[in-house]
C-alpha cells in the first residue's frame, strides 16, 4: 500500500506548456509518456482546442498558463516550453525543461538567454526587428524526441 502512494506521489511527469506547443511535439511526448508509463500533462488557456486525457484549462490572462504550470511542476519533473522566463522558474523547481526544439534548458545558460531576451525586447522597442523563429522541420521533432528520450530513460524508475 504505501508503495502505491509513494510512486503516485513522487512520481515524474510531464508537463506541456500547450498555448504555442507543436502538435508533433504534443504527440511525441504522448507516445514517451505511454512507452515509460509517465502521465502527460498539458496546460494551455480556454483559447486553444487541446486533445489531450489530461487537460488543464486556465483563464486568458497574461502569463496564466505559465504561472499554472509553475504551480504544478515538482522536483523530477520534465516540463515543454519554449518560453524562456518559465524555462527559468522550472529550473528553480528542480525539473527539466526542453524547447519543442529539443534544447535542453539547464542552469549554466538560463542567466545568458534571458539577458539575450531583454536585450532584443529592448532594441524592437527602440524601433528595431530581430529574427522570429525559423520555421519547424522534422529534424526539430527528431531532436525533440531524442532529449526527451534521454531524460525519460535516464530518470524513469523501473520495476
């Protein structure tokens, strides 16, 4: 009996911020969650039609999804953002955190991106344009899934 109640309570997950998450990411984390039998959470605000079996719908407010998610990861956890000041907070909850590019956000270089971030928001409010995003190719999904794999099969516990 309690070993059922300690691998439900402390055992990892994972979390999709779902507001601006690829559908093939969304997929790929569906088809690992059930490969290491790890539930898949995903979080996204009332605007977005998310198939998912566990679906957290939050308000439409700034940053709501991002401070649900927040409030929901725990040590262990891996968490799907490609938002870098979430990135940062789950980092400070001792959970990983991938890009749906699969980069792995780790401490040594939270600090670098988010100046990065202010230092461009800075320049587009002065009158300046910077680069969007380069458009999503199967290779982002193919080294999505091998971070996710790495993570998943290094941490998961087996029985």
């Amino acid at each position: 009996m309690v070993d059922i109640w300690f691998k439900e309570r402390f055992a990892m997950k994972i979390l999709v911020d779902a507001d601006a998450c690829p559908k093939t990411v969304l997929q790929i984390c569906k088809q690992m969650g059930q490969k290491y039998d790890i539930p898949v959470w995903t979080v996204a605000s009332f605007n977005h039609n998310i198939l998912s079996d566990r679906h957290i719908v939050v308000g439409g407010d700034l940053q709501e999804t991002d401070i649900k998610l927040i409030n929901v990861t725990e040590a262990g956890d891996v968490v799907i953002t490609q938002d870098w000041g979430l990135a940062s907070m789950v980092l400070g909850r001792l959970a990983y955190c991938l890009s749906p590019t699969g980069k792995e956000y780790r401490p040594g270089i939270i600090d670098f991106l988010l100046e990065e971030r202010e230092l461009k928001a800075k320049f587009r409010r002065g009158g300046g344009r910077t680069k969007g995003p380069s458009k999503r190719t199967r290779q982002d999904d193919q080294h999505f899934a091998a971070a996710l794999e790495r993570i998943l099969g290094e941490r998961c516990w087996c029985d």
